[in-house]
C-alpha cells in the first residue's frame, strides 16, 4: 500500500522543521517495516534550505536565515503556493537512485500534462522545466536523500507561490535560467491543493520501483 498523507495547506501549512522532523519519523518506521512506503504532500511557510552541495555565494544575499539540510542539491526556497511533497519509499534493489530522480521527474510531468502544460528535462540539470528550447523556465526542483534502502525529501512544484524569493539566492545554484510557475504557465491561478489529485494519479500510474504494492493507495489528510 502506498499511503498519501495530505499534512497541510494553505493556512494549515508545515513550518519546515516540523515536516522534516515528520520525515524523519515516518522515514524511521518505513525502513523498520513498521508503516507502509508514504508520500507527505504539504506547503511550507517561507523558508530558505541548502543541500549538501550549497556554496557561500548562493546564499541569500541580504543574510535571510537559511536552514542547512542532509539532501542532495544546492539552496532553494519553499513557501506558500509551492506544493512540496516528500516520498518515503522503500526503493526496490538494487538501489538506483539517479533513475529515481528521474522517475520524479516523469511524474511531475505527467502532472504537467495533465494541466495542459508541457514539462520537459533539461540535460545535466534536474528537477522540471518549461519553455523553449535554450530558455527552459524551471517549474518543479528536485532534491532526494537515501539511507538505509528509503528516500528523503523530494519534489517542490511552483503552482501559484511568488517568484521574488528566488532572486535573492542562486536557486539550485544556476545562473543562467530562471524559474517560473504552473499559474504563469497558464494565466490563471493553480493552488497546491488544485494538483494533488494529479500528483496522486501520476505515483500511481508510473511504475515507480518500491517495495509496496503499487494498484493500492491510501489517502490521508
């Protein structure tokens, strides 16, 4: 069964350490065996966080706090309008973790498509983007981690959230392109809550290689 726990929207979303410290627990009991393989999909209010790779010039450049995590990838920005979803997946061996990311990526977009928006890869760049062909907007950022068999943190996908964070820090740690929103994309507003159905659908659909049982879902708010 592959559980899909909706944690917080809106005005109900998840300061950043308090959903990296539930990763933690369900991160915990997934690679017990205690909980089944889950999806947490929340907001986050503003917030800044770094992976590993981050380097002191990316970093805000007005001294904003940043919150200094163990996934991969450089800094980016989470806030309201951005859904973020955190898979905790049990990957199937062996471990492939490149061909996870991209197994993200296709699924994010799957849910592109599915809002008439045609999402692409960029090569030697992960995460999502749009846009013509030497001038891709990124629209979805992809940061994992892997211990003991099971993922960590995710996806982040632009729905409807404001870009101006973004030009305070180098996002992901490129500078040549910019980001842009699924709302932009379209000229109309898309909510976070707009596309978990799509999210859901599209885990479901892809194949992804985890130990559960992929033609069962649970969904949990």
């Amino acid at each position: 069964m592959l559980d899909f726990v909706v944690a917080g929207l809106s005005a109900n979303s998840v300061p950043y350490v308090e959903g990296l410290e539930l990763q933690r627990a369900v991160h915990r009991s997934v690679a017990s065996g205690e909980k089944t393989d889950t999806v947490l999909l929340l907001e986050h209010p503003a917030v800044y966080t770094a992976g590993k790779r981050t380097l002191p010039e990316e970093r805000p450049v007005d001294d904003t706090p940043v919150i200094d995590v163990d996934r991969g990838g450089k800094i980016t920005w989470h806030g309201p309008g951005q859904l973020v979803g955190y898979p905790i997946l049990k990957l199937a061996e062996p471990i492939d973790v490149v061909g996870y990311v991209r197994q993200l990526e296709q699924i994010l977009i799957g849910v592109l498509t599915d809002f008439g928006i045609t999402g692409v890869r960029v090569d030697g760049r992960s995460g999502v983007w749009v846009g013509p062909a030497g001038r891709e907007e990124k629209i979805a950022a992809i940061g994992i981690r892997v211990s003991n068999g099971v993922t960590m943190h995710g996806f982040a996908l632009n729905c409807s959230n404001s870009l101006e964070p973004f030009t305070h820090i180098i996002a992901c740690g490129i500078k040549d392109a910019g980001v842009t929103t699924m709302s932009l994309a379209l000229g109309r507003a898309i909510e976070p809550r707009d596309v978990i159905a799509s999210v859901t659908a599209n885990f479901l659909q892809s194949g992804l290689q985890y130990s559960g049982l992929p033609n069962t879902v649970k969904v949990s708010a």
